[in-house]
C-alpha cells in the first residue's frame, strides 16, 4: 500500500513541475514585478490607483457590463432552461448541442459574426431594407450592444446546462402538494421552484459574470476606442505602452477578484448539494411539446434560432454577399499579396494552429491523465480536494494575464523563451489541460472500486489491470478531453494574441489582423479564415458529442 | 354528507381503472380505502384532490361539484407516502405553507403551526431543517402540514408505507386517536389489513374498477362478500369449486381437494349446478384426527408439512391432494399424532364453509 502511494505520488511529479513552473512561477512574477522595477517607490500601487482615473474608469465598465450581460442571460437563459427542464422535443439533443457551441468557438468568430451581422450591407442591413426600414442606421448601434449580445450567445449555454438539471429533478411531489395546499402556479414558482433553482442560478450567475468580467476578443473587436476590460486593458498597456508592471498591478488585481468568485461559486455549490441532501424517490415528469401556445416555449425557441446562430449565418452570408461565392473568397486568401508589408501567410497561420493544437493537446493530456489519476484516489479526501481546486486554477487566470505572466518569466537570462513557439504552446496546454481532467476524472471516478477489487483477488498485477480494466473504461474520457485540448488550442485567442511575433501567428490572431486592416481583401480574408476556424471547431465539437457519455466532459 | 363520488370512470390510455364508482363518506368518519397493489387506491385519491382530470361521473365535496375546480381551491388535505416536504423550508415553513397562500394574518399563521406542533409533540421543531428529521418526525410534520388550513378532507396516501413495523403500530394509534379527537373526515389508502382495523370507521374495498364492499370492520370481516375481499381479510383457504349436486339445502362441491358437502349454507339461492365459484373453509373449523378413524363424510388424507407456533395457537399447514390448507388448533387440543410428516385425517365443518359467487 505504502508502495503504492509512493509511485501515485512520483507519477504525479512532473505535474507539480509543470504548474510551478508555468503557473505558479509567473504569477510571482507578477507580483514581483507589480511592486518593482520603476515603480519602486513604497507606495506606487496606490499611486497608481489613486492617480489613474482611466483604470478606475476600466473597472468601473468591466464590473458594470459583467454585471448587465449576467442579468441579460439569465433573464433570456432561465425561459430556455426551463424548456430542456421540461419538455421533450423533436431535436432536443441537437439544439442541446447548438447551444454549447458558441460557448465553445473562439470569440473572434463571434465577434466576426455580429460584425458581419450589423454591418453596412451585413444580414440586418439588407433585411430591413427589403421591408422598407431603410432609415434604420445599422452603424449607429452602439459597439455595448454587440458586446452584450455577443456574451449572451457565450454564455447562454452555461444557464441552460446548469440550471435546466436542477430544473428537471424538481419533485413533482412537491408540486403537487404546494397545488393542494392551495398555491396558484405564481406561488409555486416563486415559493417552491425558484427557492431550489436559487443555487444553481447563482451558481450559473457567478460564472458568467466571471466569463464576462474576463472577457477579451470580443470587447478588443466590438467595443472600439470607447469600451475596454481590465483584459484589453492589460494587453494595451503591455503591446501598444510597454507599461509591463502597471499591467502586472492590474493583473494581479484581477486575478485576485475572479478568485474571489470562484471561492463564492464553491461555497455555494457545497451548500446547493446539502440543500438536496433529502433522500426519497423523486418523480420527474416531462410533457411533449405539441402545438404548445406557452410563450416561454415559443420565447427560447425564437431566442435559440436566432441569438444563437445568426451571427454564424451572417458569417456565411458575408463571404457569399463579398466575394459573390465561397470559392472566390477563399482563392483571394491563398494568392494574397505576398510583398505588403503587413502581410499574414494565411498558410502559416494555418500550420502554426494545427502545430500548436497538436503539441500542446498532447501536453494537456499528459498533465491531466496524470492528474486524473492521482485525484481518482479515494483516500484523504480533503487533501484531494485541495490539490482538485490547486489544479483548477488555471480557469481563474485570464489568457491575456498567463501570456503576460509568461512575459515576464521567461523573457530573461537563463531562460528566454521571447518568440519562441514553445511559449504560445505552453500557454495553450495550460489553458486546455483542466478541461482535459474534468473528461477524464468522472470516468475513473465512475468505475466501481469493486471491480480493481475483483481483479485484485483475481490476481492481476497493478499493470495489467491498468492496461485490462482501466484504459478500456476511460479511453472515452481521454479522447474527448483531447478533442477538447485540440479545440481549445485552435481556437485560443488572449495569450496568442500577447505573445505574438509575426512568425507565431495562428488562425485566430490571423483574423484580428487582416480586421484590422483596410479593404475587402482582408476582410474577406478574415472571413475566410473564420469560416475555417468555424469548422475545426465545429467537427471537434460534433466529435466530442459523438464520443462522449451523459455528464461527462461537462466542465461548468 | 363531505364526499360523493357518483358514477366515476377514469381510463388511462383507453385502459379503464375505475368505471362506474361510487364512494360517499360522511362528516367525522374514517374510511379506509383497501385494496392490492395496482387496483388504483392512489389514483382515486388524487382524483379527488384533483392532480388528475375526471372522465366521467362526478365529485362533490360539501355538496359542491368539483370536478373542473383546480386542486388549490378545493380546501382539500393530502399526505403522500413519500410526504413531498418542502426541503428548502424549516418545519415552521412546511406546516405554515398553506396558511400563508390563504394570506392568514401573521398571528393566526404562528398560533396554528404552534398548535399542531404541539398537538403532533414537535414541540420545538419549528425551527429545524427538515432533512435532519428521522422518518417519524417527517411523518407528523408532513400530517401537520396537511392539517393546518383546517380541509374538508383529509386524504392520506399510504402514510405509514415508508416506516418500518414498530413504529407503523405506534403511529397509526396515534393518528386514529389525534383525528377522531379533531373528528376531521378522512380517506386513508393502504394495503395493510391490521392497519386498517386500527384506523377505520369503515373499510371500502377496491377491487374490478370499483367498490366492491363496505362497512365497519367487524362488518366485512364477518361477512366477507367477495373471495377478493376475503383474501385482503387475510382469510386463508380459499378454494376454486364448482357446484356439481345441489337438493334442497345439501349441496356438493367439487374442489381442489375433493368433494366438500355442505348443508344449510346461506346466500347460494343464486349458485346454479357446475357453476364456478370459491369456497372459504374457516381454519378453525377444521380438525385433525387419526388417520385410523376417519372415514367421514368431508373428510380427507392430508400429510402434515409445517406446525407454527402462533400464541395461543398452533397453525397446521396441511397438504391435501397437493394443495395447502391451513388449519387452526388450539394449545390445549394438541394431540400425539400431530407431527410434522405424519399422515392424519382431517375433517371440515361443513358450518365453516362459505360460498363466494365472484371468481
């Protein structure tokens, strides 16, 4: 057993290494340069907050619009969770799945999306002025709106997911005799239901409001010069000022309230589980949706189909609308004008995001099998906890901060990483890896100890039961985890974005570029691009769904 | 009279439960609903609380139809077997529930819930969390909830099904003495025929998409009208016969064991020859004889396969041309040749045999 416990413990090893190395050791590096370097003097910190009216001002609008685009999509979510709860539907599974994908495609695409969306000649445009709506100034939609509704699409998933569980396992029971007890359905809702949804819509809140307090890509592409996050903030202030400890400080800052959510949302997650701790037989009932004239229905229906998915429409619509057809388009990308100074290779691109996703998804599965394994064990429960919540951090560190904090690390004598690869795809398996353990570890966590059990008494060595009982059980789990890695990796933008050098440029930061830059060429370029980022994505997304069961893989 | 239930059908997918059914329950009075698993004992309960539509017939509480009148404005109180208490809410919050949708007065809300903690000895529960309950104490919490808007009706589903034998024995004399004693109408379903002696003022028994017998227990229990209501009696030896000679007041059965004679049996003006119908032989009127002298009329060859000790009796369980019969013999009539593989004689009064026309 001792034996045992000891082998657990030096597999475990180079994780330790890992997350020292690449986490632990440039967060201090943020604190350390955050309280040094030109800032010496003893009280530069407050200086600094006290002096600066525009952070101040950044913070103000990263609470506020976190908190509003909290509200907007519990407020368009709770309807929505309410229809999975419960109802049964044609195509259920599949809008379950259209759901969670913009949650899970890059945000550049979805700021792309409602560009194309909004734009002069883009979808709405042209639909308002074929119903006469020509004074309708598409342009004039203030840059908030897009970054509202393109956090609504994010995060919609998040309260339907979370929410609609809790939702469907109500007991109908309790229903039923708060109706004989002589409550009318408003009493029932507001004294029965939304008292047992309250945690999970809590719970539901704080991550989306901590998904939109972090928000990058979308508030770089759609908010302009006027809206900015702490993110955006963080990555001006290193790339645009070279102020790297005036963004430390507010690295750091950030960093400390995101954990100060993440500390809410466990306590609260903890409390939600005593609060169902009651043991009986539930009924769970769930109607078919025929001809149902419910407005909430027809409400998340409409919500769905549109919100969801007519930014990826207008996507598509663009390309078409520009360049007159797909192939067009995608021919002006490849025989770019290869002498312009501001050239992007969209083949590089192309290469680097396959390389990078490659390499850093196989890390990410190494660090999390590892991991797995050594949090798969049952004994000392607390201290498992404790090393679970150590190994999550990562979700608690913006991109853009881990790119800076990487920055700062690695960019000195002995070791200077500056322009190498290998920065962008250490970057990417930390940020991909504790997706990789929330596929994996149900899975182990779901074989009965029986069984090892039985194979024990059976007489198999610790190797063959590994290889016999274990790796059939869980394959699952670890190819979904690598798809995910894969998908996260691709997709990634922050870090990506603050390490880049022109010969480390992926798809997604190829796409802010050509943005960025005049002319239908380069915006039919970045469409292009989009389009296939938008099926990498999508193909790992349908994968994933394939391949993995019930429940597992659901990381929020 | 509080419940009329008058011509009721309810089918479920075509498939009817109930056709036909007629209940009526007068104010004060407990009627237990007792039936086998299946026959619809919750569902009926549940159409009168009205978590189920009517198809046909009709409901009336106090007089009032009810039939389209939704559950909450029914004045109703029901208790479900797996109790449905509301985890969210302390104690205070559960039993208060259905005052505070009436909107009571808050003084009227703490003096009622106060009441029936008492009344129920909670006392000092109000404020504890409703999973840290054991299952007795859930048990009254959820009676109490059911109480405290003063219904019409009490209907109680199975309360006690959850509850282990001892404390079934325990609860069910408490709630007889605490309901009589509040002398609230109640329809109590169980399956349970011990429970249902202690608890009734009558026993109404479902069977075949209907109620088929009711009265007091002493009633149904000493006039059984059915074979089925004989067996949720707990009546053993029941047997399958068929009229095969019938003279005046003699008759013949052929059954399962042999021909039974039996004389002067009241109620048989309607069985006619080779008619199928059940027979019940009183296990206490059975007896048990050498097998050297025992040539009798209603008399057979049994092997005896199991004595159980029961108190104050021994029950014999016999076998007779392959079929169990059950016979009933006092301590103190213990003979020598009563042993467990012995072959004996075994006589039936023929007093002890009753016919049931049902099959």
């Amino acid at each position: 057993m001792i034996r045992r416990d000891i082998a657990r413990f030096f597999i475990f090893t180079p994780v330790i290494i890992f997350i020292g190395a690449f986490i632990i050791y440039p967060v201090l590096m943020l604190f350390f340069r955050s309280f040094s370097g030109e800032f010496s003097t003893s009280n530069n910190v407050i200086d600094l907050l006290r002096n600066n009216n525009y952070i101040w001002s950044v913070v103000w609008f990263t609470l506020w619009q976190a908190f509003l685009s909290t509200i907007l999509t519990l407020i368009i979510g709770i309807p929505g969770a309410y229809l999975f709860a419960k109802y049964n539907f044609w195509g259920k599974s599949l809008f379950r799945s259209l759901v969670s994908l913009p949650f899970v495609m890059p945000t550049v695409v979805i700021a792309i999306g409602f560009i194309s969306l909004f734009s002069t000649n883009g979808l709405v445009d042209r639909v308002f002025s074929m119903i006469g709506l020509d004074g309708f100034q598409v342009n004039g939609v203030n840059g908030l709106v897009f970054i509202l509704l393109a956090h609504i699409m994010f995060n919609y998933s998040i309260v339907i997911r979370i929410v609609s569980v809790v939702w469907e396992n109500i007991d109908e029971r309790l229903l039923e005799v708060a109706s004989i007890l002589g409550a009318n359905w408003m009493d029932i809702f507001s004294r029965i239901i939304l008292p047992i949804l309250y945690p999970a819509i809590l719970s539901a809140a704080i991550l989306v409001f901590m998904f939109s307090f972090t928000s990058f890509g979308v508030v770089l592409m759609l908010g302009g010069y006027e809206y900015s996050t702490l993110e955006v903030l963080i990555y001006q202030l290193t790339t645009k000022m070279f102020r790297l400890e005036t963004a430390a400080i507010i690295a750091i800052v950030q960093i400390l309230i995101i954990y100060i959510f993440l500390y809410i949302n466990s306590v609260l997650q903890q409390k939600f589980i005593r609060d169902n701790g009651l043991s009986y037989r539930r009924i769970v009932k769930k109607e078919k949706l025929v001809n149902s004239k419910s407005l909430i229905v027809l409400f998340s229906i409409v919500i769905l189909v549109f919100v969801m998915l007519l930014p990826l429409v207008a996507l598509v619509d663009r390309i078409i609308f520009i360049s007159g057809n797909y192939l067009e388009s995608f021919i002006n990308l490849f025989k770019f004008r290869e002498h312009s100074y501001f050239f992007i290779s969209p083949w590089l691109a192309i290469f680097n995001s396959l390389k990078f996703a490659l390499i850093s998804s196989f890390i990410s599965v190494l660090i999390g099998g590892i991991a797995s394994y050594y949090l798969s064990s049952k004994k000392k429960q607390n201290r498992i906890n404790l090393i679970d919540a150590f190994l999550m951090l990562p979700l608690g560190i913006p991109a853009v901060v881990l790119g800076l904090g990487f920055l700062l690390a690695y960019s000195y004598y002995p070791i200077d990483l500056r322009g190498s690869w290998v920065v962008i795809v250490l970057a990417h398996s930390i940020i991909g890896y504790p997706f990789v353990i929330r596929s994996i570890l149900p899975m182990i966590n779901n074989i009965p100890s029986n069984l090892y059990n039985s194979a024990n008494v059976l007489g198999g060595s610790t190797i063959y039961i590994f290889r016999t009982i274990t790796i059939p059980l869980i394959w699952r789990g670890v190819l979904v985890g690598t798809i995910f890695a894969f998908a996260v990796s691709i997709g990634e933008f922050g870090s990506s974005l603050i390490l880049y050098r022109k010969d480390l440029v992926t798809i997604p930061v190829a796409i802010y570029r050509y943005l960025g830059q005049p002319g239908d060429a380069n915006l039919s370029a970045g469409l292009a691009m989009s389009l296939i980022l938008v099926s990498v994505v999508l193909i790992s997304f349908i994968l994933i769904e394939k391949i993995r069961f019930r429940g597992v893989g659901s990381f929020y | 009279m509080v419940l009329e239930i008058s011509g009721l059908t309810k089918c479920y997918e075509n498939h009817p439960i109930f056709q036909n059914l007629n209940l009526f329950v007068e104010k004060g009075e407990m009627v237990v609903l007792l039936g086998a698993s299946g026959v619809g004992k919750t569902t009926l309960l549940r159409l009168i609380a009205g978590l189920e539509p009517v198809d046909q017939g009709s409901i009336k509480i106090n007089g009032k139809l009810v039939n389209n009148i939704p559950s909450s404005k029914r004045g109703i109180g029901m208790m479900f077997q797996d109790l449905g208490l509301f985890p969210h809410m302390d104690v205070f919050s559960n039993i208060a529930f259905g005052l505070r949708t009436k909107k009571e007065m808050k003084v009227n809300i703490h003096n009622r819930v106060d009441e029936l903690l008492s009344m129920l000895q909670l006392e000092g529960y109000g404020n504890r969390n409703v999973n840290q309950l054991s299952g007795g104490e859930m048990q009254r919490v959820a009676l109490a909830r059911a109480l405290a808007p003063y219904p019409a009706i009490l209907l109680l589903d199975e309360p006690l099904g959850s509850l282990d034998r001892p404390l079934r024995d325990i609860l069910q004399d408490q709630i007889r003495l605490l309901l009589k004693d509040l002398n609230i109408t109640v329809l109590y379903v169980t399956h349970d025929r011990d429970e249902a002696f202690v608890v009734a003022d009558k026993i109404a028994f479902v069977d075949n998409k209907r109620i088929i017998q009711i009265g007091t227990p002493m009633d149904v229990y000493n006039n059984p009208k059915y074979a089925s209501v004989a067996k949720l009696l707990g009546f053993k030896n029941i047997l399958k016969g068929k009229l095969i000679h019938k003279e005046d007041d003699n008759l013949i059965f052929q059954t399962q064991i042999g021909d039974i004679f039996v004389k002067n049996l009241k109620g048989t003006d309607m069985i006619k020859n080779s008619m199928d119908s059940k027979l019940y032989i009183d296990s206490s009127g059975i007896k048990i004889l050498d097998i050297r002298n025992s040539s009798d009329q209603n008399t057979f060859i049994a092997k005896i396969r199991d004595i159980r000790f029961k108190g104050d009796y021994n029950e014999i369980v016999l076998k007779i041309s392959g079929y169990e019969i059950f016979a009933r013999i006092p301590i103190c009539e213990q003979r020598s040749y009563i042993n467990i593989g012995n072959i004996v004689g075994v006589k039936i009064d023929s007093k002890g045999v009753r016919v049931f026309s049902d099959l």
